[in-house]
C-alpha cells in the first residue's frame, strides 16, 4: 500500500489532488472514481508515513475550488512541488483548480 501510494504522488507530478473525481482525471493508473475514493482513504491513513518518506521535500496541503464547481466546501491536495504554488490555477484534465489556500504540512 505504501509503495503504491509514492507510485500515486509520482504519477500525480507534484500535485496530488484528494477529491476523487480530480484524482482519478490527474492519475490515470487509478482509473474510476470508486477506485480513487479508496486510495484516497489509503493516502489519508499513511499520511505520516508519507511526510516521513518524502522528508527531504516540503509537503504542503492547499484548498482548491474548481472552475465552475459550486461545492460550499473546496477540495483539499497534496503539493510537494514548491514551483506548483507560484501558480494561481492547476489544469487537471477538463478541470480548472484554482488555488485558494496553502498549509505546509507538518508544522
């Protein structure tokens, strides 16, 4: 799991949105919905395992809204590609992410 879950971060190229319908546009070894709701799941609960592997990088989690959403909640994702939050707008597949907030995480 924890493997498959750095395989996940690589592939997701410094942005690792945590809202299934982005995951699965963003990486597309995941393939449904369904089944990035799991990994999702799996990514949260090895979260610290996660910070301690990639230690030598900055983690940071960042509240997203997407372009034409109209959730009263934005989503959450994981950078850890510090160049990724110069930007004001993240293009996952037919998806606009704009960014509204950063947090590093671990701190």
């Amino acid at each position: 799991m924890g493997k498959r879950s750095l395989a996940l971060m690589e592939e997701a190229d410094g942005f690792l949105p945590l809202n299934k319908t982005h995951l699965a546009e963003r990486c597309s070894s995941v393939g449904s919905e369904a089944t990035a709701k799991v990994r999702i799941a799996d990514l949260k609960r090895l979260k610290v395992l996660i910070e301690y592997l990639i230690r030598d990088a900055n983690l940071y989690s960042v509240k997203y809204k997407a372009s034409g959403s109209n959730a009263k909640k934005p989503s959450e994702a994981w950078v850890f590609d510090e160049a990724l939050l110069q930007m004001k707008d993240i293009k996952v597949g037919a998806y606009t992410l704009a960014i509204r907030t950063i947090f590093k995480v671990g701190q």
